[in-house]
RNA sequence: GGAGAGGUGGCUGAGUGGUCGAAAGCAGCGGUUUGCUAAACCGUCGUACUUCGCAAGAGGUACCGGGGGUUCGAAUCCCCCCCUCUCCGCCA
C-alpha cells in the first residue's frame, strides 16, 4: 500500500516509474475517484458534526427541563440525510482503496528497467559448473532410481505436484532444513521462529497476497484461514500492529516451514519433477528495518542465503531483477539461480526482496526513534527453498554409477557420504 | 464440544446512555531543580482519514476486540462473530 499523500501528491513520477514495470496507471480516473471519495466524505462529515452539536443541544435543554420533541425531530432528519449518503460514501471509500491496494510498489532507483526476465542484470557467478562423462540425468529420472522419491504413491496419497521423500531422500531434506538453520542462527544473527503455517486473511492481506492473489492460494474452508504460500506471512505479521524501537533494528528471524500454493495459472511449467509443487520446505529470513538501512540489509541477507549455496559448493548467479520481473510488494529484488545440470539451466533457488514500507503500511508496522514515528522496512528472502536444493544436490552431485556423493557438510547430519540404490531405506 | 468470566490508549486500570477520545497511575518525551545519579515538581503524551493553510498550525469525522441494530445521542443497551482466561469433556 502506497501512503496516500505522497502518492496523490506524486502521482505523475509515481505513474511514470509504475510504466516501467508493466503496470498502467490511469491517472486520470485515480484523481477523479479521489476527488469523489473526498467530496463524499467531506458532505457525509460536515452533516454528522452538525448532527453531533444539535444532538448536544438535546442535553443541554433536557437539563433546563425544556421540551426537546422539536430538536429530536431535526435531528432525526439530519440523521436521516446521513443514512441516505452513507451507502454512497462507503461504497466510493471502498471503491478507492480496493484501487490504491492494487497498485504495485515502485522500484527503487537502483533497479534496471525491462520488461521481461532477459532484461535481469546478472550481478555474480560463483562457483564452478560442473562436467560429467557422461549424460547428467535429471533429478525426478536419479530419485526414483535411488528409491528416495516417489511420485506414484504421492498421486495416490494425495494428487499431481506432491512427491514422498524416503529413506535417504527424507534425510536429505530434514538435514539441509537443520543445516541452513543452524547457518544462520550461528552464524547470521538470526533468531529462529516456528510459526502457524495456517494464517488468517488478514495476515495475508499485510504482506500483500491479498486481495489480489487468493487464486495462488489453499483456502480453509468454512473459515477464514489460509494455508501460507511462505513463511514470510505468519513471521513477518508477528508485527502487524506493532511499534518498534528503533534501536533494536534490523531485527532478523529465520523460520523453516511447509508452504503450500495451489500453482493455478502454472499448468504446464515444471510438470516433472519435484521443481514446483503445492507443498514444498523453505527456510525464510525475513528482517524489520529502519528505512535508512533497509537496502544495505538486503545486500547482507542476499549474502547470507548465498553462503549457504557457497557451503554446498553449488555453482548459482545472482541476478537483479528488472521493473518488470520483480512482485507485486517488492521494491527491489535479488534472485539466486542455481546450476541444474540435468536441464543444464540456472533455476531460481531463493528470491530476496526489500519491500521497503510497502508492507509495512498495510501491517501498520512501525518504527519508533524519539518522537518520530513512521513505517518500518520489511525484507525477506529464501534462505533457501529447500526441495529446490534437495535438486540441485542430486543433479550436481550424481555419480556415473547413479549414485550421488553427499556434500562434506552436510555429512554430520546425514551420517553417510553417499546415496547408494541399496540400502538407503534405513 | 459444554458452562462461566472477561476484552478500554505502550502498560495497569476507572468509566454502565449526553462535552468520554475517554479519570488515575506507570512508562515515554520536553523542562525546572541538581556537582553526578536518583528523587521531586511543571508541562506534554493515540491512530487513520479529511478541511483550511506556503508552513507552523487550527478545525472536522471515525476508532474503547470485529460487524450489525436500538436511540436525537452508544465505550455504556440488544444481536451475531472473534479472541483470552477458568472448569468439564475430548485429544497429540
């Protein structure tokens, strides 16, 4: 959500940035709704204070024991001019912010203009691409020869885009889930969180799911409660309606849970595989900013997912995200590619954003230093999507034999050094 | 799931139809006093929208868990929902 002084006041610069990522801004019918919001309000405001004052009058003539039939009468009439406007009034304050909550937030300066994703700057390359001699297989053909992945018996459990992990194959994932947590607890400064992945529609409508993306989600039904699309929604509402101290900022949590997106509109796009599915693990930091230091934070927990591709000597690319790349929320965003040798293509593993007080606006979230108060800066990203790097292992690190080495750090957890097709149902 | 008790400003907590946006205390902020700290004293101290104004600021409207209703007028009365607590039941 835009502020709205600063939007109508900037309206043209805002509308002219907003082109940039694909998004038309009618200006025009903007300040024309606008102009009808406030001269309904100010009718409908001007009528209740004088219902308000004449209404006083009525205790005050009570208490000098005159009649007030005549005064109840007027103001009854008044009373009844405001029920009339205020079906109108609500209607157009309705109509105006369901259209100030669907425009996007504006890109920062530092994000590069473009359309599509080949206009995405690649900032960085690291590691190294790996060579096989022989034919690198995919990871939905090694899973299921290894026996640590099943897709059959997920379609008879359940559905299309549900996979079983088994023996090894769920190790894996409990092992990169504590592997990427302890990573950043220790190390990075985060604070672990384990959230409801059940939230409310209020909670989605603070990180901006709503109300534009309830087809992207599982609804609960008979109840308000969503299945979350990511942990970014349960952690960063833990301060919904909330004041912080601004010394304390930034203030960094890691959270690794389930997420579950209904993928409508993906039919077709990464149908084999484990790659895109309605429940996938994620490990998510997510920090609170004060807003001069909200984008050197987003440098520092890009980095931070990095390191954890950096441990895994995994080969990804960091890439910048053009105006017409980015989310709906987000004001600049950082994505991570792994290498996928089996599609022999980067694939994007995390995704960090600064939505500066985007957000936060909708969330009421603040921040507080002295007198001054005003809306605090929210990041996150995937730190990282943990079924994506259970991919990138089995892909990277297959062996001629069809077996995959399992990376050094990850060892102590997993208390083996390789995947066998024997054995592994332990 | 059943029965009961509650939800008031950052916190504690008054208020049960008429200047109540809301007493008081605490915390916070500004100041006086003070060698420093502490204490004392004085002042200040919610949010959103909106009108006027270059601005400083001055008005208005709304908000006492949420939504409806009654009334000239609702924190206060009525209905529905949500949440918290206690007891019972059930359950990992």
């Amino acid at each position: 959500m835009h502020d709205l002084s600063y939007f109508r006041g900037n309206l043209d610069a805002i509308a002219a940035r907003l082109a940039t990522r694909g998004y038309e801004l009618d200006v025009e019918a903007f300040r024309a709704l606008d102009a009808e919001r406030r001269a309904a309000l100010t009718e409908s405001e001007t009528l209740k204070a004088q219902r308000n004052t004449e209404s006083g009058e009525i205790a005050k003539l009570r208490k000098a024991g005159t009649d007030t039939a005549d005064q109840q009468a007027k103001v009854r009439a008044i009373g009844d001019r405001i029920a009339a406007l205020e079906e109108a009034t609500k209607a157009v304050d309705a109509r105006f912010y369901e259209v100030l909550a669907g425009v996007p937030n504006v890109p920062h300066e530092s994000v590069p203009v473009g359309g599509l994703a080949d206009d995405n700057v690649e900032v960085h390359q690291h590691g190294t691409i790996p060579t096989f001699d022989f034919a690198p297989q995919n990871h939905w053909d090694i899973g299921p020869a290894l026996g640590i992945l099943d897709f059959e018996r997920a379609a008879k459990i359940t559905g299309a885009r549900f996979a079983v992990y088994m023996g090894l194959g769920a190790k894996l994932e409990r092992a990169l889930i504590n592997f990427m947590l302890d990573t950043h607890t220790r190390e990075h400064g985060y604070t672990e969180v384990f959230p409801p992945v059940v939230v409310n529609s209020a909670s989605l409508y603070g990180t901006g799911q709503l109300p534009k993306f309830a087809a992207d989600l599982f609804k609960l039904e008979g109840t308000d409660y969503y299945l979350a699309p990511t942990a970014e929604v349960p952690v960063t509402n833990l301060h919904r309606d909330e004041t912080l101290e601004a010394d304390l900022l930034p203030i960094s949590y890691c959270a690794f849970t389930s997420c579950f997106r209904s993928e409508a509109g993906a039919y077709g796009r990464d149908v084999r595989g484990i790659i895109r599915q309605h429940q996938f693990q994620k490990v998510e930091l997510v920090k609170f900013a004060r807003p001069d230091q909200s984008h050197e934070q987003l440098e520092l927990l890009t980095s931070h997912a990095e390191s954890i591709l950096d441990r895994l000597k995994l080969p990804f690319r960091r890439v910048l995200l053009c105006t017409g790349d980015m989310g709906f929320s987000s004001a600049k965003t950082y994505d991570l590619e792994v290498w996928l040798p089996g599609q022999s293509a980067f694939k994007e593993i995390s995704s960090c954003s600064n939505f500066e007080s985007f957000q936060a606006r909708r969330a009421a979230i603040r921040c507080k230093s002295g007198k001054k108060t005003e809306p605090a800066h929210t990041l996150n990203g995937s730190g990282l999507a943990v079924g994506r790097t259970w991919v990138a292992i089995i892909e990277n690190y297959q062996q001629k034999d069809g077996s995959v080495v399992v990376p050094e750090v990850l060892r102590p957890y997993l208390q083996a050094e390789v995947i066998t097709a024997r054995g592994e149902l332990r």
